[in-house]
C-alpha cells in the first residue's frame, strides 16, 4: 500500500493512475495538508477522474 500523506513523488509515480503526477500531489499536500479521504485526490489539478480507487492507495492511520 502507498500512503499518498506519506509517499514521496517519485513513490507516487510508480502508481500507473497517479504517473507523472506525483510532485503535483505533494505540493497539494503541503500547501493544504494531509488528506482523509482518497477521493480528495480528484481536487490535485491534471487528476480529476483519472483516479482508480482498486489501486493500492490509502490515507495512512488517522
């Protein structure tokens, strides 16, 4: 599982949905903090339904 609150740019690269996306991820989550749900994921510009939800991504503990 990657936690998308945790993982670096490069490990969120590696998630075929979230490819080439993974810096635009952590400066959303730097500039509007950790994310509790997945489906905040849609709210990172360039992601708005491309997000598969079966891949192995989770928000970490909360």
């Amino acid at each position: 599982m990657i936690d998308v609150n945790r993982a670096s740019a490069e490990e969120l690269d590696t998630v075929a949905c979230l490819k080439g996306h993974g810096f635009e991820i952590v400066r959303y989550r730097e500039e509007r903090g950790r994310f509790t749900e997945l489906r905040q994921l849609e709210e990172v510009p360039g992601l708005a339904g491309k997000v598969d939800y079966d891949d192995e991504l989770t928000v970490g503990n909360r």
